[in-house]
C-alpha cells in the first residue's frame, strides 16, 4: 500500500497546487528528450491528418499520401537512401515445367541468367488453377473462399476493386502508390487488360501502358458468335515488338528511359501482365525456330487410379475455342496437332523469356538494376497432355505449382528455396522488402526472411481451392487441396459451395499423391488415400481448419 500511497500524494499535490512538478523531479536531458519524441509523434499525426487525398480516385479516402521518407532505409552516416524500385511480371499459364528450373526441353536464357543472382522457389503455388480467380487472390492477398471470386468473369479488374472496397482492403498497386509510389504498368495484371479509361485503374497506377498489337491468326466464323475466333498457334511474321505482350514491353522500356531522365524522387511500382503463353499460341517466328517439332516429346501420362470424376477438367476445354481444334477431344486430337501444340507453347514461353530479358537490359542501361526488386511469377500452372488433358483448372500438383523468382536490391547470389508460399503470400512480403508496413486484414504472410536466407521455411502447408459445377443438373461441388511440406498433396471434394465447405458430413470424395515424398514428380499417378488412412485423416483435418 505504500508504494502506491507515495506517487498518488504527489500527484494530487501537483494537481492542487502547482507548486511541485513531477517533471521537476526528472533529469533535464531525459525530459527534453521526451518532448522531443512528443512533438515528433504530433508531427506526424499531422502529416497524416492534413495530407491531401489523391485526386479524382473514386476510392480517394483509402488513399491518403504517405511520407516516404518514414520507411526508406538508412546507412550508417544517417542519410535517407532512396526506397528500392519494384518491378513485377505475372506471365499467364507459364507453368514451372521450364529451363529456369532445370526442363531444358523449353528454353529460357534469360530468365536462368536471371535466376544465378536472385532466389528460386520451388515450393510456390496458386490458390486458384484459373486466370481471374488467382489474380484476384493475389492482387489482395485474399484466399478466393474470402473474395468470393471463383470464376474468370468475377475477376476482372472493376470486381475486384468493388471487392476490395467492400473488405476495406487495397489492391497491391494501389498501396503501394498510397505510400508514395509512383505506380506504372499494364497488360493482363487482372483477368482483363488494364484500361486507361477504366475508373477502377485510377486508383491503381499513375501512368497505363497500352499493349494494342497482334495475338493470334483470327478469322470469321459462322457459329452465331459476334467475335472472331483465333487458330490454336501461329508462327507469326510479326516483329517482336508488334504483338501485344512485345507492344506492352516496348512501352514499359520507353517509360524507364523517361523516368531515369527526369531524376524523379519518387521510386517506382511497375507491374506487366504479359499474356503468354496462354492460347492463341501465336509468337515470333525466331521463337518457334529455336524448336524442331520433331523431337519434341508428348506426355505420356495416364489418369491416376480411382480419380474423381470433377477431379480433372473437361476434355476438350482448351481445343473448343480455337476453330482449327473445336472437333477434337483430348482422346481424339491427332497426335501431329498435340506436337503443334507443344510446339507453339514452347515457342511462346521462349518469347516470354526474350521480353524480360529485354526489361531487365533496361533496367541495367538506365542504371537502375542494382536498386530495383524483380519478382516474376505465373497465375497457374498448365497441363500439356498430362491425364488426356490440356490447359489448367484442377487441383493437381501440375496446376497448382507455379515459377516464383525474386530478386531483391543488390542481390549477388542466387539460391533455391524450398519454402512452402502462395501468391496469396506476394503482397504483404513485397511490401515487407520496400520497409513498408505490412497490410491488415489480408490472407496472406511476408515471406521476406525466406528471400534472403533459402534455408528457412516458411508454411506447414498451402492451400488451392475449386469450385465446379457438374452434370446435367448443374450439381455443385467444391475441391479443397493442400500441399504439406511432407511431399504429400491431399484434396477432398465436398456438396455446395464455399460457404459449407467446413461441414464434414459433405464429403464425397477424397485424394492424396505423394509428389516428393517417394517419388520426385508433380505429377499425379497413384490415389493413395487407401493405403494411409492415418496419413489421410490428419492432413484432411489440416485442410477442414480452413486456414
């Protein structure tokens, strides 16, 4: 009682008479101090309080301008270096099946050049095997159950801004220019191409690239469709920089001249949404020379023991949109037209390869390399005959496995991680690298630690999910899958959608693959579940916690 009687006595004494000040009682200096950080703190209450919103925005209130100077780096003699730029390529339907990870069969130069001065991971996965939905996950760090974005339509980019208005979140772009940021790009970042005249865009970047330019042979066809329809590949006489993803390239290099010109202070977010490989494969021709389609091998991968039938995709889901393949299955397609196929992938992943070559030139002429994060990565991966089956839009090891590779600042070394992460995971460990806070209210977590040291880990597990609608009476199910970091990738079918997927009386069907435990391939060959129940029942435990 005597402790506490002493301070209360002289607080009421101060209070009474004025006459004794606890701040009498403290050292000169330490009492300065404190004002100090008083004042500094009110400071920058201030500057947050009367800085301007970002005008003409229609979500301006989210967007209040930031001190950048708060989260840039310093060295040791206390000056502010500038904050590290961030370059961010998301390639469609590039699965990890490629030279950067040691598949020679398709040739990327530039990108393993890359790869010796920047991490690898091995382990990086969608949370959804489809364009618009992985997208939407991504850009907010937000699992697709959370966005409810499960379909392509819902994940174009106005959706996603309404969704992420709704959740009281941003999209990665747009936080990143509300921290100072000056905020460029284009192309197929979401499911659609980034607009210049679409007000969802407005909030997201300061300058659009137009990617205008040619995808693909197309002609008219008499179906009743008001569009044109394109030929599965095409080897094009186009130059390199008159297709679409070469027009966007072109305009992001003409940017970074510009920008390393004008001595800006501000450091910049470039985001590119390349389109290839997806269908049409159309690319140069020097592309698809660097292949002889005769050597070319097929996949020759059956469909795995006991599958589901919602386990896999439809069978003719790529070949019906393209007029020269629209008459065929996967059962049916003439194995010349499988190698054209293969060849006209290969050819476009080839293209990919050259564009950010090409970038990362730039980035090194301009002199802006050495401050700059480069993260490529895709919104899936593919599937190449694999199972009779072509395309993406399964929970398989296949589909779900993407490239990731970073590069930070100043990187030397380059290294493999065998870290578990998601795309979900991007945002918030970009942000974490240029010292800005991490977001709140996201799915996803910084994975930074992991880009600098590869011996870390990161997840016990990841999770994918797919939702599907079946049968002629449009049945729906949905698909829940992880993979663990014993090698194992487990997934279970449940009735309904999303919202009653933790009900376990709902489960109708059940599959588990060992990928890495055993064996060492992503692909899917025997349904195990059977022969591991105690294996079986922990891991859909795991995946019934819905985290």
């Amino acid at each position: 009682m005597i402790r506490f009687f002493i301070p209360a006595c002289l607080l009421l004494f101060t209070l009474n008479f004025g006459a004794f000040s606890i701040l009498e009682a403290v050292p000169k200096d330490l009492s300065e101090e404190t004002d100090t950080k008083r004042k500094r703190k009110k400071k920058n209450r201030q500057e947050m309080d009367t800085s301007k919103d970002i005008p003409n925005h229609p979500n301006a209130t989210y967007l209040k301008k930031y001190d950048r100077n708060r989260y840039a780096t310093r060295n040791e003699n206390e000056k502010v270096v500038k904050s590290p730029n961030v370059l961010f390529i998301i390639a469609d339907d590039l699965m990890k099946q490629v030279q950067l990870y040691g598949n020679d069969e398709i040739k990327t130069p530039h990108l393993s050049k890359l790869a010796e001065t920047s991490t690898l991971f091995d382990r990086a996965y969608c949370q959804y095997p489809l364009c618009g939905p992985s997208r939407a996950s991504l850009m907010l760090s937000k699992y697709p159950d959370n966005t409810g974005i499960t379909f392509n339509k819902a994940g174009k980019s106005s959706k996603v801004h309404e969704k992420a208005k709704t959740m009281s979140i941003m999209t990665m772009p747009a936080y990143f220019r509300k921290h100072g940021y000056l905020c460029v790009g284009g192309g197929k970042i979401y499911h659609n191409n980034v607009q210049a005249d679409a007000a969802e865009f407005l909030v997201d970047f300061d300058v659009i690239f137009e990617n205008a330019g040619r995808d693909g042979s197309k002609i008219k066809v008499k179906d009743g469709s008001t569009k044109n329809k394109t030929f599965i590949t095409e080897k094009s006489e186009v130059e390199v920089f008159e297709h679409k993803d070469g027009v966007l390239v072109k305009n992001a290099i003409n940017w970074l001249q510009k920008y390393n010109k004008a001595t800006q202070e501000k450091p910049f977010f470039m985001a590119l949404g390349i389109k290839k490989p997806h269908s049409p494969f159309s690319s140069p021709a020097k592309f698809w020379d660097i292949y002889n389609r005769e050597l070319l091998k097929l996949a020759n991968v059956p469909k795995p023991n006991d599958i589901l039938e919602y386990s896999l995709s439809g069978s003719n889901g790529l070949l019906k949109v393209h007029p020269d393949t629209e008459e065929y299955d996967s059962y049916t397609l003439p194995e010349e037209k499988k190698k054209e196929i293969v060849h006209g992938y290969s050819a476009c992943v080839s293209y990919v390869d050259f564009l950010v070559g090409e970038l990362i030139e730039e980035l090194k002429h301009q002199g802006l390399y050495e401050n700059t994060i480069i993260v490529f990565t895709s919104d899936h991966g593919y599937k190449l005959g694999e199972y009779d089956r072509w395309a993406k839009n399964t929970l398989h090891e296949k589909d779900a496995l993407v490239p990731l590779l970073i590069h930070y600042q100043g990187q030397k070394n380059g290294g493999l991680s065998q870290a578990i992460v998601g795309l979900v995971d991007l945002y918030p460990t970009i942000a974490e690298m240029c010292s800005l806070p991490v977001p709140r209210k996201i799915d996803g977590r910084s994975f930074k630690a992991c880009v600098h040291d590869t011996k870390l880990s990161h997840r016990e597990y990841i999770r994918t999910v797919l939702p599907r609608v079946v049968g002629e009476a449009k049945k729906k199910v949905t698909g829940v899958s992880i993979y663990h970091q014993e090698g194992y990738r487990y997934h279970h079918w449940l009735e309904g959608d999303f919202p009653e997927t933790e009900d376990k009386e709902r489960l109708i069907g059940i599959e588990l693959y060992d990928h890495y435990r055993i064996n060492d391939s992503p692909l899917s060959r025997k349904n195990i579940f059977m022969e591991k129940p105690k294996l079986t029942k922990r891991l859909q435990d795991l995946t019934l916690l819905n985290n």
